[in-house]
C-alpha cells in the first residue's frame, strides 16, 4: 500500500509571509512613485494652464477692479498675477512678467512682447523617489510669450 502525504496549509503559511514581506515593499514603492509621477503631470499642466490663461488677459491691455476700492483698478501687473492666481486655484508665489521694450516688472505697451514665467518648487512624497531630485523637490519652471494687442497705450500702466 502507498503512502499518500497530505499537504496542509499549515505548512505554507511561512512561505506566503515571506513573499508577502518581499513584495509588498516594491509594490508600496511602485505606487507612491506612480503617485508622485501624477503629482508632478499635474502640477505642471494646471502652472502652464494659469499662466497661459493670464497671458490671454495680458495681451488685452485690460485691468481688474481693485477688490479693497471698487473705483480704482489694479495696474497690469498685478491683475495678471490675479488672473494667474484664479486660474491656478490657489496662491503662486514669484510670477515674474518681462516686456521686450519695457523689462522686468513692466506688461508692456501696445504690440509689444510679454512674457509670463514662474518656477515652482514641489516636494516629493516618496523618498527613494525623492532621492533622484536636489533636497527631494522637483522644480517645475513654467513660461509663455504673447504679443499685446493694439490697445490705448493710456492703458499700459
């Protein structure tokens, strides 16, 4: 008569722990960096998003009311910065607007050159991720050029 052995489960129970224990860790890495991944796609299309829909309004020559005096606008540059902080959703630090014929700080006359760029810091969630970046952090740098229309030139301040 042979002798048939029974395998139990009992018996593998260690084996299924220890590939747990092995896997698990490369899929938690995966994941996050997959999440990290998305992050940053994210990041850098609402940034060109907002900055493009502030260099739209740019180009008008148009100004916003001033929310703390309903009388008064706001000067160019700030209303773009504005428009840039709408479209984004939230607060963008360090906008910096640039006219070919009136420099840095300046929107620009009629039918000149604007350019809107921003450079944004995002930290990193995985840190084996992170570690491919400077200080964990991914730098997004973002800019668009339009030409102004021909608006007054009483509007360019």
């Amino acid at each position: 008569m042979k002798m048939v052995r029974h395998i139990t489960w009992r018996g593998c129970r260690g084996q299924s722990l220890t590939e747990f224990a092995l896997v698990v860790p490369l899929f938690f890495l995966l994941f996050f960096g997959i999440v990290d991944c998305a992050r940053l796609f994210n990041t850098q299309l609402m940034l060109q998003y907002a900055l493009r829909e502030a260099g739209c309004f740019a180009v008008t020559g148009n100004h916003l009311p001033n929310p703390s005096d309903p009388n008064q606008t706001l000067s160019r540059v700030n209303s773009i910065i504005e428009i840039a902080n709408r479209a984004a959703g939230r607060q963008l630090n360090g906008i910096n607007i640039t006219s070919h014929l009136g420099g840095s700080g300046h929107a620009g006359g009629p039918s000149d050159t604007i350019t809107i760029s921003l450079v944004h810091d995002m930290p990193l969630l995985t840190p084996v991720v992170g570690r491919f970046f400077p200080n964990g952090v991914y730098r997004c740098s973002v800019s668009t050029t339009f030409r102004n229309e021909p608006f007054p030139p009483d509007q360019t301040l």
